[in-house]
C-alpha cells in the first residue's frame, strides 16, 4: 500500500501488473512522516471496511487468543476487539514507529501483547491461536519468505484455526494495476517502493498445499483480496 510519496530505482512493474522491488527494503515503516501518511488515510481507502467486514465474520465466535501479523498500529485488531473484548490478542510488527502508535492505542490493556519481531525472519514463540489475521503487511516479504511464514501460521493455529490474510494482491495486467491506483486516488509514483506483490492463485495453492481447508479468496477488490484457510479439525491431523 502508498506509504510515501516517492519510487525508488529498482522499483520497476513486470508484465501481469506484478511489482518486483526486491532490491528496496521495507524501511519506510520506520520512518515517523511515512507511518503518519498512512495512519492519516488508513480509514479512507475505498471499499477497505468491506474485506475487514468479511474477514471478522469469519473469525470463529469462541476465537479467544488472535495473532496479527505486521499490527501497524494496531488498526485490525482493535477493530476485531470492538465487539468482541474478551480475544486476547498479539501484534507483531518490526517498526518501532508504529509500535509507539499501537502501544498508545492499546494502552492499559492487559488483553493485548505487542511484539517487535521482523517477519522475515522465523516466527519467535508466541503460543497456540485461535485465528491468525493480517492486512496489508505480508506483501512486504520477499515471495519464498511469505510462503515459509504461511508454513509458520499453520503450526501456530489450534486445530480449526483460522488463517485470514487481507492483502495487497498482483494484479493480473499492469492496465489493472495502473486501475487500482486511480481508484484509490493514489499517483502510481506514489506506490510502496518496499511492495512484493504476487497474484492470488499463487497464494491459494500455496495454502493449500501446506495442509490448510477451505482455501479461497473470500473477498477481493482490484488489488485487495482477503486469503483464507481453516487449519484441519484434530480429527482430521495426522497422529
Ligand atoms: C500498510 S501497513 C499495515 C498496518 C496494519 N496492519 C493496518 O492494516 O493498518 C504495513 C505494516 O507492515 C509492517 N511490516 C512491513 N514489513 C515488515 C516486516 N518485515 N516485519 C514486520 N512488520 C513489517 C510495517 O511496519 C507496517 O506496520
């Protein structure tokens, strides 16, 4: 997602819309300007409180510990919270930037863990969840690290857990690409030099593959799709 307004070298579009900008690391999250430009507008990006809506409602209802992969600020899981205060939930982000902003809105909350972890390295110890959810933060990864850090969520969710990834997702052509931004009301110069997106299908079978049911996109909006999978029921685990 925009985060400053600038491209860096490197940054170049591929065919099929996908961004290769492997040589640009994510550090803009850690600068206070670019977090606030996106804090700023968090809330306004169209038709983003309807993938949110979707994924809450599959949340299962006795979810009581929910893990949130790249918090940012806290946005998603404070949301999640509103109308169901007993989950205990874990934001792991590694911007110390955006940290401050989660730790300002969750403070005095004993229901909420804040971790400063980098994803791309191995998940640290956080315990078993119910749900593991995210938005707009794992497209960050380079591809092979996202599809290791799926493996990780698998082994972290409870059986029945949910894994729900609202995303920033490739488009499949550049034209739908350049589409996305006008209809955010974002310049395509604009665009987060740190992305890595990749197509959703790729994503899925990934999912799939790792062992998770009930794999699909349950949403999606141009460039914004929200992932899902269910871990398997106990029964259904391998002993
Ligand atoms: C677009 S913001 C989304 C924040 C929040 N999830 C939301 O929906 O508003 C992307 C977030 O991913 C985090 N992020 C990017 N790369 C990361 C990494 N390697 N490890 C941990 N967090 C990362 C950034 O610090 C930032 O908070």
């Amino acid at each position: 997602m925009p985060a400053e307004g600038r491209r860096e070298p490197g940054a170049s579009p591929r065919e099929g819309g996908a961004v290769d900008n492997a040589s640009v690391p994510p550090s803009e999250w850690t600068i206070q300007e670019c977090v606030a430009r996106y804090l700023e507008r968090a809330d306004g990006f169209p038709r983003r409180s309807e993938g949110e809506s979707v994924l809450f409602e599959h949340v299962p209802k006795d979810a009581r510990r929910v893990l949130d992969l790249g918090t940012g600020d806290g946005r998603l899981l404070a949301l999640l919270r509103r109308d169901r205060p007993e989950i205990v939930g874990v934001g792991v982000d590694f911007s110390e930037v955006m940290l401050d902003a989660a730790r300002k809105r969750f403070a005095g909350d004993e229901r909420v863990d804040l971790v400063r972890h980098d994803l791309s390295e191995p998940l640290p110890a956080l315990g078993r969840f119910d749900a593991v959810i995210s938005s707009f933060a794992i497209h960050h990864l380079e591809h092979e690290r996202k599809r290791s850090l799926y493996g990780e969520v698998f082994d972290l969710l409870g059986p029945g857990g949910i894994f729900a990834n609202f995303e920033h997702v490739a488009s499949a052509t550049h034209r739908l690409h350049l589409a996305f931004f006008a209809a955010i009301g974002e310049p395509i110069e604009n665009e987060d030099p740190s992305d890595r997106l990749l197509d959703v299908q790729t994503q899925l079978e990934w999912l799939r593959a790792i062992g998770f049911d009930h794999v699909d996109c349950y949403w999606k909006w141009l460039e914004m799709a929200l992932l899902v999978g269910v871990k398997p029921p106990q029964d259904a685990l391998p002993a």
